[in-house]
C-alpha cells in the first residue's frame, strides 16, 4: 500500500463495545418540566444573598445573586493558575487559555441535551453550582481575575483569554462589558482575546464591534457536524433556542470581519455522526478560513445525554487525526477514503508522511485557538474537558512515547519502523 490505512472494519474498544457511536443509539432523554419556582434563577433572586469575593460551587451555601459583566466563572484549571483554589492537574503545571465564562442567576437560556449548564437543571443546581465540561467553575469578580493576571506579569502561564458566551438576554453587551473591561488593563498584543459566540443573539454589527474592541479570534460552537444533529440535540427537539442556519450566517461575517485563520468552530466527536460526515464539517470550515476545535462526546452528569457512551477512543483517534491533516496537512477530503460505515480507511497521504504525524502526536492534543508557539499546538489544552486523565481523550501536553504507543494501539496501528 503506497498510503497508511486502517483495517476494514476496525476492531472495537472493549469486548461488547461498538467502534462507533451510531446516530440511532445516541438519543437524549427528553427534558422535563422545571417547577415554576425554579424558573430563571428564581431561588437564587429571591434569597438575593450578596456576592462576597469569589464562590466555590459545592459551598453548600446558598449561591450568591452574580451577574456579568461584574462576575465571570472561571475554569477549575484556570482558577488554579490564577490561585484562587488549590489543587494540582495531573501531567500539567498549569493552563495556557484564561476562559472565561459569563454568569447569571437565570443561567444560559438554552438547553443543549449534552452540556451541564443547560436550561433544564434549574430544578436541580443553581447555576454557579453547575459543572461544565467535566468540571466546576469558580465565580470571581472581573477586576480580581485582572488583578491577578497583572500580579503575575511576564510571569502569566496565559497565551490567550477566551470569553464564552452563553444564551442570555445580557449576554452581547455584557461581553463588549468584559472585553473593554480587559483591553483597558491588558494589552491584547501581550495576551490575545478569543471570543467563543452565541450566535442565536448576535447579528454582523455585533461581530463588528468585538473586533474593533480588541477581539482577535472568534469561534462557534457548532458542536453538532450536521444539521440533524444539531436540531435534535440544540433545536426545537429539547425546547431550545438555536438554528443551524443562524450559526453559519454568523460564522460567515465573522470569516468577512475577522478574516482567514482568525476563525475556528467547535464541534463534537460521537453524538451520532459518521467519521465521514464530521470529517466534511472540518473540510467546510477549512474552506471558510477557519479551523476545527474538536471535542470527544462525553457524558456530562446531568445532561440529557448522560446515560450515553463517550466516544469510542479508536473513532475518535480517527477523526482527531483525520481532522488535523485537512487543517495543518494539505490533505483534503476527497483525499481520503471511508468504509460503507463512514469509516476512515485511507487518511490519503503516503504511509511515511502519515506516520511522522502520529509520531509528532501533536495531532492528539487539545485543539482550539493557537497560544505562542507553533500555529498547530492550542492555547486553550482544557486539561481534561472531555476525558478523564485515566482515559485522555484530548492530550493537553505532548504526548510521550508511551502515550503515542497507546494511541496507536486506539487506532490500530503498529508502527512502521523506517
């Protein structure tokens, strides 16, 4: 064979276990009805305690009325490069991408079937007490996280600040709010600004606007790689607000505004898509100008979908590596060949070539918006946003020779020695 392929039908992760996560098999549970007095953040308004400096989620107290542009929520790993909590993150010192995520007793008013924060668990946590991604997210004043961003000065572990929107009437101009609250202290030449956007509520002014104030990268959660899934997943199917049209109208004034590499769009690996049809979503994207963050399914608890499997790790090996050579590769997708399951059986490159990526395994790393270092290596490693570190779906550090064995093994591959 001139070019590297995997098996034909390639070998499933655990006896019993399928290779794929198959549309029909990965249906969420329908949402249910929240008790009227649980609506938009109304215990939380009615108890109306004070915020006091920063809130730890679990703090078994009644969770304080907080809103942005005034309180953002930070990652676990974030609070812990900044010092606001203690802890250690395993094979990782630190994190390079400060996120942060705005917060309000009402919460994100959708509610996607696979994320913590969705419209649904009002019963069930207040907001700030919600996980996300795998992990709880601190609430702190804005001006303490500046504070100590500046406190820490060339010093910062930082490459990049991200600020997430959510689905929230305040939700545009509280982050103009927060970024011009950045850009006024923070020099974004020194630590750049990505903005991970709500497309539901924004128009081409709006995407304007966070350029002019300093914004210099802005993403889309997509998540879902086709329209079916994005509907039953984030559309009317579980009462939610989100159009898949509406998010590439908005992808493509920000490819106009911000203009080619400045652009990314975050998808998730395993909630029903074929490794074909994901792998055309990164190729779009790529035609865009823009690149592919990609996200193993996880089960978050809580969600709608938390009683599904994660992503098979051979599938996702697959597309994580499918995925990076249509972005920093040359390689397109009609390069590449795919079984009668969608399955990728040709990456389309020579054996030699695909086999120095492996070896480099950077192609394995968490994948979002660049830091300081080579344009392929991602400032935002989310160290185990979706994976835990027993199982790593996304390496948020090189992977060793160990690691790179193990991911051959996911992917089937014995190594080729020269």
């Amino acid at each position: 064979m001139s070019c590297l392929e995997t098996p034909a039908r390639p070998r499933a992760t655990a006896p019993g276990e399928s290779d794929v996560n198959a549309f029909e098999a990965m249906t969420p549970r329908a949402p249910a009805t929240v008790p009227a007095d649980a609506r938009n953040g109304a215990r939380v308004k009615a108890a109306a305690a004070r915020p006091a400096g920063v809130y730890m989620p679990n703090a078994n107290i009644q969770t304080p009325d907080m809103r942005s542009p005034d309180h953002v929520q930070v990652s676990t790993a974030a609070a812990i490069s900044l010092g606001l909590m203690g802890g250690r993150m395993h094979r990782c010192s630190c994190t390079h991408c400060l996120n942060l995520l705005l917060t309000y007793p009402e919460g994100c008013r959708a509610n996607c079937a696979y994320c913590g924060l969705a419209r649904h668990r009002e019963a069930e946590r207040d907001y700030a007490d919600r996980n996300f991604i795998r992990v709880d997210w601190p609430a702190v004043p804005m001006v303490e996280v500046i504070d100590r961003v500046k406190a820490q000065g060339a010093k910062t572990s930082f490459h990049r600040m991200c600020i997430s929107m959510i689905t929230h009437p305040n939700s545009d101009a509280d982050t103009l709010a927060v970024l011009k609250t950045w850009t006024d202290r923070i020099d974004p030449t020194d630590i750049p600004v990505s903005i991970l956007s709500n497309p539901t509520s924004m128009d081409r002014t709006d995407v304007a606007r966070l350029k002019d104030l300093g914004a210099e990268m802005f993403t889309v959660a997509f998540d879902a790689a086709t329209p079916e899934i994005f509907e039953r997943t984030r559309g009317k199917s579980v009462d939610g607000p989100h159009r898949w049209e509406r998010y590439w109208d908005v992808l493509g004034h920000a490819a106009e505004i911000f203009g080619p590499e400045k652009i990314g769009v975050h998808l998730i690996a395993g909630m029903g898509e074929t490794e074909a049809e994901m792998l055309a979503m990164v190729q779009k994207v790529k035609n865009f100008g823009g690149h592919s963050h990609m996200f193993a399914f996880f089960p978050e608890q809580g969600s709608l979908m938390d009683h599904l499997p994660a992503t098979p790790r051979d599938q996702w090996r697959r597309v994580q590596l499918g995925r990076y050579l249509i972005d920093y590769a040359g390689v397109r997708l009609d390069h590449m060949r795919f079984d009668d399951h969608g399955r990728v059986i040709d990456f389309g490159l020579p054996r030699a070539e695909v086999e120095a990526v492996i070896e480099a395994g950077t192609a394995f790393r968490t994948s979002g918006c660049p830091g300081k270092g080579p344009e392929d290596v991602s400032a935002c490693d989310r160290p185990y946003g979706d994976g835990p570190p027993s199982n790593i779906a996304s390496y948020p550090f090189p992977p060793n020779k160990r690691d790179r064995a193990k991911i051959r093994r996911q992917l089937g591959l014995a190594k080729v020695e020269a």
